[in-house]
C-alpha cells in the first residue's frame, strides 16, 4: 500500500438527539456533515419516537453512556469540530462540559435546543439545565446559535432589546459568539453573528415552506463541518447559511409526513463545491 496516499479525514462530533423521523438530531447531522465532505461521528444524548407531526415518546440516555460515547471517539480520533443539539438533563450538559475540557476538544458549536419544533420541551429539569448551559458549557463553546425564543429565554432580555442591541448577549450568555437565528422574526431570515463585539448580518428572504424540521440542527453542523475544513467561524456562518437557505427553498415543494417535514440536503447544493 502507499501510505503517501493517505489523508485525513476532517471529522465532526455531534452530541445530540436521535429523531426517528431523520430531520433534526443526529440523523440531520450526520447527513449535513456528509454532504460537505465531513465525517460525523455521532454521541446520542437521548432518543425521540418522533414523526413530521410530533414528539410522541423520550427515552434519554444514561449520562453514563453519553460519557463513555464521546470517550471512545475522541481517545480514537480527535474531532476537528464539535456540534452539540438536545442535552436532556443537567447532568448531560455537565458530562460533555466535562469531555470538552478533558480532551482540550475545540471548535465548539452549541445549539441550545430548548424546546422542539413541534412544542415538546426536550428536558424535564428545563431550569437546571438552562443554568448548568450557561455556567458550565456556553463559555467553553466557540459560538451558540439561539434563536430569538431561545435568546429571550436564556438571556432574561426582551426581544426587542435583543434585536435592538444584540451585543448584550454575550455577557448574558457567558460566551464570547454568539449567532442569532432570525428564523422566527417577523419578518426576513436575517442571522446576526456577534463575535469579538462585533455583528455581522447574514440576510436571506423568507422562504414559504412546511419542510423546516430539524433546520437549527443543519445550521449548527454545517458551521461545525465548516469550522472543520478550517474556515473562519464568519466564513462557516456564511456557507453554512447559505447550504440552509437553498436546502429549504429545494424542500420547499416535496411531500413527507403530513406535518412538517425534512429540508432536503445534497451536496451539490454545497456552496464549497
Ligand atoms: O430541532 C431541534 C431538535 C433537535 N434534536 C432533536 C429533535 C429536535 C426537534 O424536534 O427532535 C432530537
């Protein structure tokens, strides 16, 4: 064999959820890394008997076992990036605070997922776990990526002060980057990345669609993927939006689920390639 060939792969951990329905969590992830050429190893945090209509069951895993998942991985391969989406409990948030400065892991991207799509609450101890995200894992991460309900909820702020002053937010949040998904304001998608006490906008129409499941997840491990492939975190803002924005505008008119469905992902809608 000729080991001159040989390269690395550039490789992502995501911690997150397993949704059954393939559009959020994992699932998502995994096929977000794939299509920028990225590996995805994977730690499940907990496991949702979901469908484009809804949650209908959780099952969350052992903090024990979401330990010893992001051990293996990590003492094997170190990821170059890593993305974390639902962390059910306080104690999960702490196991993978705890991993990250363990392993001196970097290039951290938190998606503060509170509460699901469809209006399931995706932790039973909510209060707790928001607190132990804001003391213990926000200030280890590169950047979290709220959207506007979740900044009102982790920050205390209203949304008009986050929206009229959006540098607030990283002394509220303990943690320096900050990315503002406008995917519920009223009007356009627009997402501010705060960083080193800076905004920088993002814009991008609203586009009329029920396929937005799992979209914060896609944007979350698209950063991640991109942070990977050694991007700047503007620059993997900036093509993990726009890999979003036309994954919702090409799933825009397909059918799956009689609720809201998938975005549809390819690589060849990657702005990279
Ligand atoms: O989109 C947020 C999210 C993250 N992770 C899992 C989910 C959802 C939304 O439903 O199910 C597992």
């Amino acid at each position: 064999m000729d080991t001159s060939q040989i390269r690395k792969y550039s490789t992502i951990l995501t911690i997150a959820g397993s949704d059954s329905s393939a559009g959020a969590g994992i699932q998502a992830d995994i096929k977000t890394a794939a299509a920028f050429g990225v590996h995805a190893s994977t730690a499940i945090s907990s496991i949702t008997a979901q469908n484009t209509c809804g949650i209908i069951a959780i099952s969350d895993v052992d903090p024990y076992m979401l330990q010893k998942q992001i051990e293996a991985i990590v003492t094997d391969e170190k990821p170059l990036a890593v993305k974390t989406g639902m962390l059910p409990s306080p104690q999960a948030v702490e196991v993978v605070a705890n991993a990250i400065r363990r392993f001196n892991l970097v290039n951290i991207v938190v998606d503060p997922v509170l509460i699901s799509s469809s209006g399931t609450p995706m932790s039973d101890k909510m209060e707790d776990t928001i607190k132990t995200m804001k003391t213990a894992l926000f200030p280890l991460a590169t950047l979290v990526t709220p959207n506007i309900p979740e900044a009102i909820t982790l920050s205390g702020l209203s949304k008009s002060d986050i929206l009229n002053n959006p540098l607030l937010l990283p002394d509220r949040l303990n943690c320096p980057g900050i990315l503002l998904k406008g995917g519920h304001s009223d009007t356009d998608c627009d997402d501010i990345l705060i960083a080193e006490k800076e905004t920088t906008t993002f814009t991008s129409k609203r586009i009329g669609s029920r396929n937005t499941h799992g979209t914060g997840c896609v944007l979350s491990s698209a950063i991640a993927s991109c942070l990977a492939l050694g991007l700047t975190l503007r620059e993997a803002v900036k093509h993990a939006k726009n890999f979003v924005t036309r994954a919702i505008e090409e799933g825009k008119n397909l059918h799956f689920g009689n609720g809201h469905g998938p975005l549809f992902l390819l690589d060849k809608y990657n702005s990279m390639q």
